[in-house]
C-alpha cells in the first residue's frame, strides 16, 4: 500500500471495515430472502492478507458463509440479532480507525503549517 508510511495499518483497516460494513449491511436488508446465505469478512484475515498484496484479493480470500445458530425453513442464514450485533461493533471500529486517522492528519496538517 502507497500510504503506509504515513498511515500505518490504518489506512488499510479502514478499507476492509468499510467492505464488511456493506458485506453485513446486506445480510441484513436480506433477512427475509428465502434462500439468501448470510457471509461476513474475517477482519484480522482479510488485514494480514491485505498487507501482502491486493486488497480485493483479500476481502475475496476473508469473506466466508456465516453457519446459523437456527437454520430457517426458507433456506436463509441470516439471523437479524446476530448481524446486527457484528454491524454496531464494526461501526465502532470503523469509527475508532476513522479519529485516529484524522488525528494522524490534523497532526501532519499543524506540522506543515509550523504550529
């Protein structure tokens, strides 16, 4: 990653918790699809993988099929609480990563103004 340096990790964290907010975000607007399989991204996986090579191939290599606790009649795994659950702790996260950033950048923007 070009921004390394400068972001560390977190440049790269914030983009793979942005993949799997959508990836949880649509487990949830598919509740109620019959047949629709829940899938989440292992963070930590798609993090490590992300940081030797490309993050697409990552997030494809960490996404995986969430195994219900109480499998549907309709065939679907998702189970509401638990997504909503996984959708709040990695809005946290991401909320977590995204200050650190901007204190990262307010530091290097006083920085260059010789505050």
């Amino acid at each position: 990653m070009a921004n390394e340096g400068l972001f560390g990790v977190h440049g790269t964290a914030l983009a793979v918790r942005s993949q799997r907010m959508g990836v949880l975000a649509s487990n949830i607007a598919n509740a109620s699809t019959p047949g629709y399989k829940a899938k989440d991204i292992d963070f930590h996986a798609a993090l490590q993988a992300a940081e030797g090579g490309s993050l697409d191939n990552a997030i494809d290599g960490a996404t995986m099929y969430r195994i219900p606790l109480q499998p549907s009649a309709d065939g679907n795994t998702v189970e509401l609480t638990t997504e909503q659950t996984a959708f709040a702790e990695n809005a946290v996260a991401y909320q977590t990563t995204l200050a650190f950033l901007n204190g990262r950048i307010g530091t290097i923007t006083r920085a260059l103004r010789g505050e």
